[in-house]
C-alpha cells in the first residue's frame, strides 16, 4: 500500500466544492419565477416527457450492464484473465456517468420556462439564469468525476497489492463504464431529439409554414423533451467520460513511465488529479464572470462567454507550474508546458469551429445566401465548409501531440523506451489540461439546449417579439457554443485516445504475465512481459505497417466509424418518417389545429420518439463493443492496435466534419430567420430549414457519438485484453 500523500485530499476536497456549488446554482434558479402559468404547465409537460424517457433508457441500459457485469466477473473469477475488481469498477462508472446526465437534465427542464421569464425583463437576466443552469451539469459532471476517481484510488491503494500499474488500469475499467453508459445516452438522446426536430420543421415550418415551436405543430412537446434527453443528459453522459478518461489514462501513463522511480511514480499518478482538482475552482470564478448588456449583438454574446472560458483556461494554466513545481516531478517544467499544449489545442479548436459554425462570420453567411438559389445549393455548401473545417482542428491536434510529446521527454527524439514512456505521459497530460477547466467550457455547451427550450417556451406562450427576439440572440448563441464544445470534446478524445494506446499496451502485457507468458525482447531474449519495453513488445507482436493485420485493422477502425454514422443516421431517418406521418396525419384528421382551435396530441409524438430511440440505440450501441472483441480474437494484439489507430483517425476528421456541419446549416437558417436573405417566410428560409432538417443528426446524434465511439473501442480493448491474449 502507498502512503497517500497529503495534497491529494485536494481532489475530493475539490469535488464536494464542485457539487456544493452546482446546488447552489440549482437552489437560486429554482427561486426564479418560472412566469405565467402557461409557461409553468409547457414546462411541466417537457419535464414529465424527459423524465419519463429517461428511466426507460436506464432500464434498457441496465440490462446491458448486468451482462457485462457478468460477462467481467466470468473472466475475472472464472478465467482469472482480469483483476477481480473490474466488474465492480464497471458497474460504478456507469452509475456516476447516468447520473451526471440525470442532474443536469433535471436542472434543465426547470430553468427553461425560468429563463423565458427572465428575458421578458433583460437579455442578461436570460442569459444569466441559462449559463448558471448549464453551470450545473458542468460542475455536477466534473464534481462526481473527481468523487468516483478519488473513492476507487483510495479503495484501491488499500486492498489491490498488484502495485500502481495494476491499480491505474484497474481505474481505466470504470472509464468503461462511463463510455458504455454515455454511447447508449448520446445515441438514443440523440434519435429521440432528431426525430422529434425533423418531423416538427418538415411538417411544420416547411409544408404548413407554420412558426417554429408554434402550440399547434404536434411534435413541438417531443421536440422540447429531445433537446434535454440528446443535448442535456446524453452530453453530461458523454463529457463525465471524456474527463474521467483523460486524468484516467494520464494516471495510468505516469505508473508506466515511471515505474523505476517510485518516489515519483505516486506524484506522476495524482499530477492529473491534482490539475483537474484546481481546475475546478478556477471554473467556478470563471463562471461568475459571465454577464452581458441590453441590446448585445452575437459578438458580444460571444465575448461574454468567451472572457468566463478563457480567464480560467488562463489561470489554469499558471497553476499548473505551481502544481507540478511543487510535486517535483522530473522534468516539471517541460510537463508544464505539455499542458499549455493542450489548452491552447482546445483554444485553437473552439476558435476555429466558432468561425466554421457562427453566422458572424463568412462560411456560414455564405450557406444562408445559398438559400437564395435554393436547398440544394445550401447542402453542397454546408457540406463543403464542413470538409473544409476539419484542416484547423486535425493540423492543430497534430502539433499539439508532437509538442506535448517533446516537452515532456526533454525534446528527446530517439525511440527509446524513457523518452517514449514519457513522451506519451505528455500526451495524456495535454489532454488533461484540455478538459481541465471542464466545469466552465461544459456550462457553455449546457446552457444550449436550456435557451432553446426558453424560445420554445416564449414561442407557445405567446410572449410577444421583443422576449422571442431575446431568447432567439440566446438560441443562436447556443448552437455556437454548442458547436464548439463539441469540437473540444472530440479534440480532447483524440489525445485521450493516443494515451489509452499506451494503457492498452501496459495491460496486454498485465494479461501476458498473468497468463505466465513470456516475451522476447530486441535482444532476442525471453522475458517476463512485465519487463519488456514498448519498443520490445512492439517488435515481438510486429506492431508495424508491413503486418497485414495491423493494416486490416487499421481499415475495420476508419469502418467502424462510417458504419455507425451511417447506422445512428438512419435510425434518425426512420423515426423522423414516423413522426412525419403522425403529425400531417394530426393536421389531416383533428379539426382545428391550424386555426388554433384544437388542441394537438403532442403525447402520441413523445411516445413515437420515445419507442423510436429505445428500439434504434441498442444494435449501433453493442457494435462499439462487439468489433474491439472480434478484431481482439481474430486479429490479435497488432490488429487490435491497428483497429484502434484507424478509428482515431477517421471517427475525429469524421466527427469534426459532422458537427461543424451541421452547426453552420443551424446557424445559416438563423441568420435568415433575423431578416437576411428575406427573412422568415422566404424562399432562401425553406431552403435553409432543409439544411438545417439534414444537419441535425450530423450535430446532435452521430458527430457527437464518435467522440465516444474513439474512446470506448480503447477501453472495452483494454477490458478484452485477456480475452485477446487467450485467443487472439
């Protein structure tokens, strides 16, 4: 056992501030008025919609953990192939990752109809009451993430005996957990709001041209109740995984790399906690900086977010100096500067994806004046710009994996086993810096779906233009931050990515010792595994670009990709026909609606979303864990690696594309909608509602997912490593 030192407590220490503050933000929008009482009883039918969905998901899910549980509990107890603590692990990140997406939907289905009665007053109380809300699920994802990691390092530390390699992957496995619960959130949220957002525009805007969130459009409850279940509960999900990923896979590098000098190797294992764990109250500054005037245009909106994001990504960045000054931690300076690599990746990667995404900026203004000739003109250029988006972010992640690599390892270029060890502990702890001030830059992205909600709710309400024009500023501020965090969420899981890599090597040659084989290292001679160097076991399992199977692997990963893009995205096109057909089929048989005389059966639309998502997430969902087990036994330890590499490499440009994509075409119909081009209405409005109608799944279902997808692979890999040792 370790002697855990003392400036570790900061860690749990740091999560119980974090969740304190989300309460207290939570407590202050509840004593908000949440307005008339038509905006009360829209708000009560979206809560009840939302949290019904939510527990039948957790139900499905559920059932597919108690398998895996199983399946673990076989291999650790039965086989003896796994460390007989993984399916417990399991079991509690995906418990921590549901819950995390729970609380932040909860807030959200109550601040929206508070932040419609906010802007009646001013922009900035909206403003205010949406960014706070978002603050919630921000510092509730990051607070349980520091709570789940510092519980299993200190059970750990006190009953697994195997050394902190053993508990560092041992840790890696509740990151599973996390991804296993965050994929099923992000892909059902995601059909259910895509199916419920396409029905309501095609039907609605398009054929009755009819506003959007207009009372009389069926599917307007459903699609409310899907921006909370994708954009609120599946992004907690997804973003509690990419944050426990990272200080994850840092910690179990920093076992790795300094495994020979074990006064360090316990300060290269906390480091990453430690960096998370002040990133938390530099978060909670940042997020009181955040407030605006009356009358502000989409810049200052911007600017105002901007200032909370980038002071804290500031002072973090100076306290990491101090962070790892004081640890001692050999070569503390060039580490420092890894960091910095990795914020100024994810600055770079927001700033690129805002200037692809915004309507203040020319790509997307160029997609809203394609409306003019009509909606495919605006696809070809949507399409382009989304293609044309992906050079920023893929050069920008390059540079910054080479710079933290050479920070890290002194600017040592050689192969060597050190500088390599090291070299990709600089990689794990960029990526740590990335996601270190989480509980600001997740507000950002969360306050979203709230604002839109707000519009929706000001739509139905009937609370005059000048309230809509507000909530409208908030709505198209939203699909902006919306964009960029998803850019910094798959930025930041493609360097968490890399350094699951290394974690799969250490824990295949765990499953080899544990196994009693041996290893033949460059010298030609056979060792335990436990000794060999990554260049020893990449030579023995001939982990190069001539070994057909790293290079079949390498192909099934980019595949992978596509195909479950292509199956999220159907399942999209299948639920929007159904809810398509029931609403014209509502416009067709209820008398009354148009003129506002009937009242809609907005619950038959939220029960074909709901049994929509339910049945479509379950098959995408179990390939992500399926194909790393098949290629693991089939291909082996090259093919797996291979499978891994072409997955990173194709889901990030594929995702980067999808979300910016679909960003700009949201945004070019918002431009349109503020009179541009003609205005709402018009010619060039329909065409960008198409758009839009085809961006949706690209932003909000399968883009998004892949970010999960890159890094689930990486660790149901390491799970399986046994299993590819036994058969593979």
């Amino acid at each position: 056992m370790n002697n855990i030192p003392v400036f570790f407590w900061l860690v749990p220490i740091a999560s119980v501030v974090a969740l304190s503050m989300a309460w207290l933000f939570f407590r202050q929008m509840i004593k908000a008025d949440e307005g008339s009482p038509r905006m009360r009883e829209i708000a009560g039918h979206v809560r009840r919609g939302a949290m019904a969905y939510l527990w039948q998901q957790y139900k499905v899910v559920l059932i597919v953990f108690v398998v895996l549980a199983l399946v673990f509990a076989f291999m650790a107890y039965g086989l003896h192939a796994q460390n007989s603590w993984v399916p417990f692990a399991f079991l509690t990140g995906g418990f921590f990752s549901g819950l995390a997406g729970f609380f932040g939907m909860k807030t959200a289905t109550y601040a929206s109809a508070r932040t419609a009665n906010a802007a009646r007053k001013s922009l900035d109380g909206g403003l205010r009451i949406a960014f706070r809300s978002g603050a919630v699920m921000g510092l509730t994802v990051v607070g349980l993430g520091l709570l789940d990691i510092a519980l299993w390092f200190l059970i750990l530390n006190r009953f697994d005996h195997g050394g902190l390699i053993s508990i560092t992957t041992t840790m890696l496995t509740f990151g599973m957990g996390a991804s296993t619960q965050a994929l099923f959130a992000r892909v059902g949220g995601g059909i259910y709001t895509k199916a419920a957002d396409v029905g309501a525009d095609i039907v609605g805007k398009v054929e009755a041209d009819i506003p959007e969130d207009d009372p009389r459009n069926p599917a307007t409850i459903a699609d409310n109740v899907g921006d909370n279940v994708g954009d609120v509960a599946g992004m907690g999900a997804d973003l509690y995984e990419s944050y426990c990923g990272s200080i994850l896979s840092t910690a179990a590098l920093g076992a790795t790399a300094f495994a020979m000098v074990p006064e360090m190797q316990l300060k290269a294992v906390i480091a990453p906690m430690l960096i998370a764990a002040v990133g938390v109250f530099l978060s909670i500054f940042g997020i009181y900086l955040v407030r605006t005037k009356e009358g502000a245009t989409m810049k200052d909106l911007l600017h105002s977010l901007s200032l909370g994001t980038n002071i804290a990504a500031l002072l973090i960045a100076a306290a990491t100096f101090g962070i790892l000054y004081l640890l001692q931690i050999e070569n503390w300076l060039g580490l420092s500067f890894s960091v910095i690599t990795g914020l100024a990746a994810g600055v770079i990667i927001g700033q690129a994806t805002e200037y692809y995404t915004s309507h203040s900026y020319k790509p997307t203004q160029k997609i809203s004046e394609a409306g003019l000739t009509g909606s495919a003109t605006v696809i070809i250029k949507g399409i382009g710009t989304g293609m044309i988006s992906t050079c920023i972010p893929v050069v920008t992640i390059g540079v910054a994996i080479m710079l933290s690599y050479l920070c890290a390892n002194g600017f040592n270029s050689t192969m060597s086993a050190e500088a390599l060890s090291q070299g990709l502990y600089g990689i794990g702890i960029a990526a740590v810096g990335m996601l270190s001030t989480l509980g600001i830059t997740l507000a950002t992205d969360a306050y979203g779906p709230i604002a839109d909600n707000a519009g929706g709710n000001a739509e139905m309400s009937e609370l005059g233009e000048e309230v809509r024009h507000r909530t409208d500023a908030l709505d198209a501020l939203g699909n902006t931050t919306a964009a960029t965090g998803k850019g910094f969420a798959i930025g930041s899981a493609a360097l968490t990515a890399l350094a699951l890599l290394a974690s799969y090597i250490e824990e295949v040659k765990i499953a080899m010792e544990r196994a009693g084989m041996t290893l033949t290292n460059l010298k030609g001679e056979a060792i335990n595994a436990a000794q060999a160097t990554i260049p020893d076991f990449m030579n023995y399992f001939q982990v190069n670009l001539m070994n057909p199977r790293v290079l079949v692997g390498a192909f099934i990963g980019a595949m992978a990709a596509f195909l479950f893009c292509g199956l999220t995205m159907e399942a999209v096109g299948r639920a929007a026909q159904k809810m398509v057909e029931e609403v014209r089929r509502q416009f067709r048989e209820i008398a009354g609606i148009l003129e506002g005389k009937a009242t809609p059966d907005y619950g038959r639309c939220v029960e074909i979303s709901t049994r929509a998502a339910q049945h479509e997430m379950i098959f995408p969902s179990l390939l992500a864990i399926a194909i790393p087990i098949v290629v693991g036994m089939i291909l082996g330890v090259a093919g797996v690696l291979g499978l891994l590499v072409g997955g990173l490499a194709g889901g990030f440009t594929l995702a980067v594309f999808m979300a910016n994509a679909g960003g700009a075409w949201d945004n070019a119909k918002k431009m349109v909608e503020e009179g541009n081009f003609g205005g709402k209405g018009s010619f060039a409005h329909k065409a960008t509602i198409v758009g839009d109608t085809v961006g949706d799944p690209f932003k909000d279902t399968s883009g998004p997912s892949l970010n999960i997808l890159i890094k689930l692979m990486s660790m149901v890999s390491i799970v399986m490593a046994g299993l590819t040792i036994a058969f593979g």
